[in-house]
C-alpha cells in the first residue's frame, strides 16, 4: 500500500540538513533559547519585518545604513549594537511598524542554511499550537530544522520539534520514519510536563543561567505566549 | 571548585566526531545493530584479530591476499564476500585463531573515523557491564561515538551510549555537560526495559526486518551476552 501520509522530520542541526533538505516543502526553523522566541515575540508586538543575518558584518553594514539592529553571540549583546535576541527586548513600541535586522548565535545562521527550501516559517514552544494548526492544514512534508548549539544537539530546539511532530502525527496524516524524530518525540513526551525541569541540566539553560537570563529561560519554555507565525518571504521575516 | 570529575559524552555520528576529538582520551565506538555486537562475538568465540577496513576496496585486497573477509552494505552481505556483520556467523570453529577482515556500511567507518584517538575500544550492549567496569577503572575522559546510519543519528547506537553513560555518572566519579549526553541519559532510562519494544518503531529495526534477520536484532538488544573488550592497537582489533 503506498504510504499517502506526509512526513514530518526532525534535523538536529544546521550542519546536517544538507542530508534531509530535499525532501521537505515547508522548513521549521526552531531556536528556542531564544531566538526564534525573541522573534514571535517581536510580530506579536507589532515589528513589521525582521531580515536575519548571519553574520556581524552583514549586521554592521545595515547598521550603518540606520536600521535597528540586534546581534547576540553566546548569549550576549554584541557591543555596539542595541539588542539582542532576549524576548524581552522586543515589548517595546519603538520596534512597532519597524524593519529591524537580527544575527544571532544559532538561530539566524539555521535560517539562512534553510533559505531556499519552498517554505521557511519560524517556530517555538511560543507559537506552538498556532503553528502546528496551520502546518497540519498545509499538509506538506515537514522539516523541523533545530539549531542546536555551535552545530551541536540542543536539548530545548529537539523538544519543541517533538511537540511539534507529536501534534502533526497524532492527526493521522503525518508519520516520522527517522529516528532522530522518534528520538525527539520521545525526549517531548518526557518532557512536556515540566519542561523547566527537564531542561535544568542542560547546556544551554546552564549557560543563560549563569548570564542572569533565567527570566527569559522560564519565557522561552512557556509554549503559546502567542499565535503569530513568522514566514521568510525574499530574505525577509513578515507575519504569516 | 575545580570540578575533578572526568567527562563522558556522547556524539550521535561519525560526521560530527570533529566537534569532540581533542578532549576525550577514550573513544567508545558503537554500532549495536550490528558491527559492534557481532566483533564482540567473533572474540567471544575465539577470534584472533579483525582489521576493520572502511572502503571495499581495502576489504577486496585483503581478499586476494588469502584472509578471511566479510563485507556488508544496507544491511546485507556484499556478493563476493563470505559473511556479513551478523552476529551468528562468527559463532563458528573457522574463526577460531584468525585474522579477519571487516567493512561495514556504519561501523568500520566509525572506527576509521576515531582511530587516532589514544585508545579505541568495541562497545555494544552485549559487553555493556564488562565495558564500563573497565571504562570505571580507566577513568579517563571518555567520548562513545555512535556509528548511526549513513551518517544520521539513530537510536540504538544513542541508547547503549546512554546505558554507558548512565553507568559512569552513576559512580560520582564522572559528569556529561553536551545536551546530546544528557538526551542520550534520557533516551537510555526509557528504553531499559524494553529495549526490543522501544526500538520497535526505530529505522534500522524495520530495516533489519524487512531483511528477515529477527533473530540478529533479538541477539544485538540483548545485555551482557559476553565480557570481552575488543580493542584498537595499530589498525587491528583484538581482545583486551
């Protein structure tokens, strides 16, 4: 019997999306600490386009240009510039109606590698419902492509993207065959009922905690603060 | 506090064994369905040495040169070659004594990939306590290297990687800092009593099935099944 569900698959990092790239329609950006956070929050708030870079001299150079611009690097403000990728710095009305650009650690590099796949939407626990609604709608194959940490597994993207297939497969019309997705729906059931402990020891956690970022940890990791869902449309982020 | 406890980490492919290299004394290489379990064996019952060889190439000269060679693809025997990497077929009185010759699509790559590590050894479920007793003693920053599949992350690898690690941070004399070990930790706690059910949706099993070698998965997931550590010295495996 031919198999008519679409799929829906996890890809741990940017370095290895080049293995599933291909196959997939619609591409999930996830980088939940905090990038792809920081940036439905920013839609929810009225900001009405975000163009990621990848790199600071992509960032300098809008700088220069007068954009506002943000660029976080290991969990910092990059100095010179004025923000980076906490939530918390874009609930604020001078970002409203505003084209701002944004390169961060992980999350905007993801974006770029993702770039040329047919759709590029940008997820989080944030949007997590409003999200899967609509890709379950869209019935096309699904990549959910972590960001993880300097090319490296990340605990908190894998478990968001766990979230994510669990509700797509438990409509019927989705399956995983990659382990690396069975693996992330298994680590999601763990963890969905706690994820603040579930994630305590994790790397990233460890090191925004010892930044002092616990206020964004405990935003990052509280699934549906909102309902927008950010899409790249030339180079550009806009509200779905 | 400096912290004195040694490292044991877990990278999920050959691919990204560049990420940790420097840091790890040890190098734990797995490939549970089947490489790995299967050179277990092949010590257990009497195997002098085996040269893991990656290419086909390699395995064929050795062919001409008169050894004992065995080559698998996907799963399956190479045509022209004797044996594969199944478990059974090293239980045989024709090994006994001698040097063997080994490729295989994921393990052998691996092995390949760590060899330059100070010290290589075979893990496996089937040598899971004999192996981190051993692992203890040594304790030294210790890296397993799951072999995965063509390169993606796969879940049998990743669980006996978790059964390892479990096992040292277990004495207070070892820690894991990557989220990919501590993921592994989880995956590992889920799965230990019913490694057979909770690989049963996993690629590789439906793979193996789908080949008719039931009874080669049933032996690869069971623990303990010998004591011996195979090791890497100069190109060539033998019995520690």
């Amino acid at each position: 019997m031919e198999e008519k569900r679409k799929r829906v698959e996890v890809c741990y990092t940017p370095g290895e999306y080049h293995y599933f790239k291909d196959e997939f329609e619609i591409v999930v950006v996830i980088d939940v600490l905090r990038a792809t956070t920081a940036i439905c929050v920013a839609f929810e708030y009225g900001i009405k386009s975000i163009i990621p870079v990848p790199t600071l001299e992509d960032a300098l150079e809008y700088k220069k240009k007068g954009y506002l611009v943000g660029a976080e690097r290991k969990g910092q403000i990059v100095e010179g510039f004025d923000f980076g990728n906490s939530p918390y710095s874009y609930m604020k009305d001078e970002f409203r109606g505003k084209d701002v650009v944004l390169t961060t650690t992980n999350g905007t590099k993801s974006i770029a590698v993702a770039k040329d796949a047919d759709t590029v939407v940008i997820g989080a626990l944030a949007n997590l419902d409003a999200l899967t609604e609509w890709l379950i709608k869209q019935n096309k194959n699904t990549l959910c492509l972590c960001s993880g940490w300097q090319d490296k597994f990340n605990l908190e993207d894998t478990i968001c993207a766990g979230a994510i297939s669990d509700a797509l497969i438990n409509t019927g019309d989705f399956t995983s065959v990659e382990d690396s997705s069975i693996a992330a729906k298994y680590l999601y059931l763990s963890a969905k009922d706690n994820y603040m402990g579930y994630l305590k020891s994790s790397s990233h956690r460890r090191r925004l905690k010892n930044l002092n970022l616990n206020e964004d940890i405990k935003y990052c990791l509280t699934p549906n603060k909102t309902s927008v869902i950010p899409i790249l449309k030339d180079g550009k982020l806009t509200k779905l």
